[in-house]
C-alpha cells in the first residue's frame, strides 16, 4: 500500500519514529502504529513537498486473492468513515488519561519502592548501629584478653625463675643422696628419697610443659637452630630413656641412623618432642617394644616411634593432640599424665616446619611420625685447649655452688668459688682458671657484666665460660652472649651429653662424670 500527500511534510520525523515527539493533536501515534503493525514500512517526508508512505501485510496462503476491485471497495469504505475532527479529539483525549493514569500508578509504585527503600535503610543503619556496638565490645574483650594473656606470661615468668630453681636443687641434690656421696642410706631412706626424687621430676616436667605452651601461644618461642649429628643425638636419646623401662616384657630398640648424616635445626626441640614420643609408648606397652627409627629421603627427616601398646582408636587420634585431653582405657587409671606433651609435641613440629602425625589400630599399637625439612651436611667436631688447673664457680646462690662442687670432686682441680660478680671477677683475673660457670642472675652486677668484662680483658678472654642459670634466656639475652660462651646448661641434673663431653676434654678428665645420667639437651 503506498499512501501519498502533499501537504507541508514532517519536519522531526526522526522524533516521531523514536517516540520522543508530542504534540498536543496526536500527530505521530498512527505512524508508529502502521509500522508496529505491517511487515514493511517505509516513509519519506519533505518539508514543504509532502510525505510519502509505503507499506505491506504479507496474508496467509490460504487467504483470497485481492483483485483490483476488492481495493476499490476498502479505499471507498475508507472514504466514508473519515472521522470527525470531534471524534478525533476524544479519542485523543481517551489516550490521553490512559496514559496519565499509567503515569499516576507508576509514581505510586516509585513510592511505594522509596518507602521501602528507606525502610531497608533505616533497618541498616540500625544494624550497623549493633555493629559497631559488638565491635567495640570485642575490643574490650580482646583488650582484657591481651591482659590477662600479659598476666599470665609475667606470672609464668615469675615461676621459671622462683619456682624451678628450688626444684632443680632438689633434683640434684637427691642424686647426690642416691649416689652414696656423703655416705651409704638405709633402704627405707633410699626410697624416700626416691620418692621425692619422682615427685620433683613430675612437678618440673609439669611446670616446664606449662611455660612451653604459654610461650608458644604468646609468640616467644625461641629457635636456635644447631648442626646436630643424628648418631649423637639418637645416643643421647637411648641414655636418657632407658631408665624409664620398668619392666623386662618391654624392650626399647633404636635402629642405627645413617652414620654421616648431619642437619641444622634445633637438637632441644627435637629431643623434647622425641622424649615426649618414647615417654608416652613405654606408658601404654605393657609387653613387646618401642622402636625408634629414622628416614632421610627427599631433603625429609622422618623419625618415627613405633610400639606394640593398646593402640589408639579412630575417633581419639585427633583429640589426643588436644591441650589436657586423655584417652579413657584400662592403662591410663595406672600410668599419669596432664595431657600435654602430645599438644607441646605436634606445635614443636609445626614451628620446626615439619609435622607430627600418627597411625594406630585398637590392640596393635601405634606409630608417631615426626617429619622435619633437612639439609645434608657434614664437618668436624670443634676441640678444645689445655686447661690450667682450677675451676672458678660465679653464683649467689650457696646451694647452686655446693651442686657444682660435687659435681667436680675428686678432679686435680681447685674449686673456687664467688658468691658475687665483683668478687667472681676479680677471682678470675687473678686464678686465671680452666673453666668459670657463671650464673646471669644476681644482685648487683649481673653475670652479663661479668662475661663482658672478662672478654675485654686480654688476660681472662681466653678463658671459656659455661652459662649456669635458671633463667630462661630470650632472643635479647643470646644477643647480648654474642657466642661468647662456650655452652648453657641448666641449674640442676639436666646437662646436655654435648657440654659434659666438652667438659671432660678441657679438663683431660675422661673418668669425669661416669656416674651422670646421660640427658637431652637442655631447655633454652
């Protein structure tokens, strides 16, 4: 159909294709709806020249054919329903308020969205009130936290310097009484003294487990990582647990590590979580054995402790490594325990970058694997010089020299002691002894000061000196020892093979310390 006029033309026809012109007499609205309707649709208009239309239906194929004279009629009906200018504004007018009333419901439904909106603002905002009160509240709380965490790292402190010390003493001292030095005990005197011996070795391993967890969980755990020598260390190792085999039915094996196998990481960690490993399977093996054994592969240490005991069931492998968690069974009524060394063994592990895992059935015993990154080195042992001929102990505690002086009887050389830091000093420059053990912690003068002032005096710097103290030693301490001593050992039983083996070749004593327990590493 082609429709043609030649009237003034559509000047914005651009506009009324879009939608985007009005006027007020409805001029665009057919345009737009002959072309929703029509298959085809196109239209030219000219200013001034009129417009021209052309558009077509496609019909079904089952539709008359028009003729020529079916078009004449349509045109003809058109012709005479022309519509009146009236009729033509109230149809207008109709679209008019259909459309406003579109327009009114519309805006009622932006309402409607705005009061909802700001409805879901306000709950916000209330939420975000809460918030922010919980936030502040949860910083108080962590604030109290973080004192009672301060508290209790000075309180804990307090105790590895107040409360070890007399337990150390007590501890060396009953050696002492056990191994006839001031002469021979009756057998019921023996075993008292055996039972004190017990109870003070339970109560240190309690308080010094305590202080290795608090330590872990305020983030002060110190690692000095050491060349350590697995043959040496497997030594010790077997020395130390091989008193605690209570029985003949248990056998406690150590397969032979590779022989030239050396690696850097830290020994006392390392013997701690072993020694917390073997402790706990001669606990639980009533018959058969505990076997440790060892596996270098793939820059991995893996040392594994393996017994025959009551095994571990499934659903308890995970909470055994839980801080004071105990496994419910017929051995754990006779054998005690905190619930502790399995928790301090597995952080141990984890800050050494390793991993301490287990396997184990009911009634077929269980294995600990401890796996640890290593580095494969080798090198020699460091010897040491001739020695004079005293030893030079610096302590102001009477009973802490007494243990030292026992320790050294029936050696060639002198035993002299100062129970100050002037007078250790002074002491030294004028012996000039073999050896001083120096305690750190004393009134005045401190025995940092005094191994400061012997290394700058050229007449005592070449004398070596062992570190004897209670004291925990932190990062800021070994930083101000600057490697200036030659080892650290604890006040009490507990000296590491290593020094006791140093020891006895500064001094060119080999039959020294032949009644000392061999011992892990001592605690830093």
């Amino acid at each position: 159909m082609t429709v043609i006029d030649s009237g003034p033309g559509i000047a914005d026809l651009d506009a009324v294709l879009s939608g985007r012109h009005r006027s007020a007499t409805g001029m665009g609205i057919g345009i737009i709806g002959t072309r929703r309707l029509m298959d085809t649709f196109e239209i030219q208009s000219t200013v001034g020249k009129g417009t021209i239309i052309r558009f077509s239906k496609i019909l079904p194929a089952e539709a008359p054919r028009l003729q020529s004279s079916d078009l004449a009629i349509v045109s003809a009906r058109l012709a005479q329903d022309r519509v009146a200018t009236t009729d033509e504004t109230r149809i207008q007018n109709r679209d008019l308020l259909e459309t406003l009333e579109s327009l009114r419901l519309r805006d009622l439904e932006l309402e409607r969205r705005h009061a909802e909106s700001q409805r879901i603002n306000s709950e916000l905002e209330e939420t975000n009130r809460g918030v922010v009160a919980l936030y502040a509240e949860l910083d108080e709380k962590a604030a109290a936290l973080r004192n009672a965490d301060e508290l209790k790292g000075r309180f804990l402190r307090h105790v590895s310097h107040e409360f070890r010390t007399p337990l150390n003493s007590i501890l060396a001292l009953t050696q002492l009484l056990l191994r006839r030095t001031d002469g021979d005990l009756a057998p019921e005197q023996e075993r008292q003294v055996g039972y004190i011996r017990k109870a003070a070795q339970d109560l240190t391993e309690m308080v010094n487990d305590l202080l290795d967890l608090a330590k872990m969980e305020a983030g002060k755990t110190e690692m000095h990582f050491t060349r350590i020598h697995l043959v040496q260390l497997f030594s010790a190792l077997r020395g130390v647990m091989r008193p605690l085999i209570t029985t003949d039915a248990v056998s406690l094996v150590f397969e032979d590590p590779p022989e030239n196998f050396f690696f850097e990481s830290d020994e006392s960690k390392i013997a701690q979580i072993l020694r917390n490993l073997i402790s706990n399977a001669l606990k639980f093996t009533e018959k058969g054995e505990v076997r440790i054994s060892s596996e270098v592969s793939a820059g991995w240490l893996r040392v594994s402790v393996a017994d025959t005991g009551i095994g571990i069931a499934a659903e308890d492998q995970d909470r055994i490594f839980h801080e004071f968690a105990q496994v419910n069974n017929a051995i754990q009524g006779r054998v005690k325990g905190t619930g502790l060394g399995l928790p301090l063994s597995r952080k141990l592990a984890a800050l050494l970058g390793g991993e301490l895992t287990v396997t184990s059935q009911p009634g077929r015993g269980a294995k600990f694997t401890l796996t640890l990154p290593v580095r494969d080195q080798s090198g020699d042992a460091v010897s040491s010089g001739s020695p004079p001929d005293s030893i030079l102990i610096i302590d102001d505690e009477e009973a802490a020299r007494y243990i030292v002086r026992r320790r050294f009887q029936g050696t060639r050389y002198r035993i002299i002691e100062a129970p100050n830091a002037v007078e250790g000093a002074e002491r030294a420059r004028f012996e000039r002894p073999a050896l001083i053990l120096l305690d750190l912690v004393m009134p005045g003068r401190s025995g940092f000061d005094v191994l400061d002032e012997l290394k700058q005096d050229s007449a005592t710097c070449g004398i070596p000196v062992i570190i004897h103290t209670s004291r925990s030693l932190g990062d800021s301490d070994f930083e101000r020892l600057g490697n200036r001593h030659a080892a650290i050992v604890p006040k009490g039983e507990l000296w590491p093979p290593q020094t006791l083996e140093y020891i006895k070749k500064l001094l060119g004593e080999s039959d020294l310390f032949l009644d000392e327990p061999l011992s892990g590493e001592s605690r830093p």
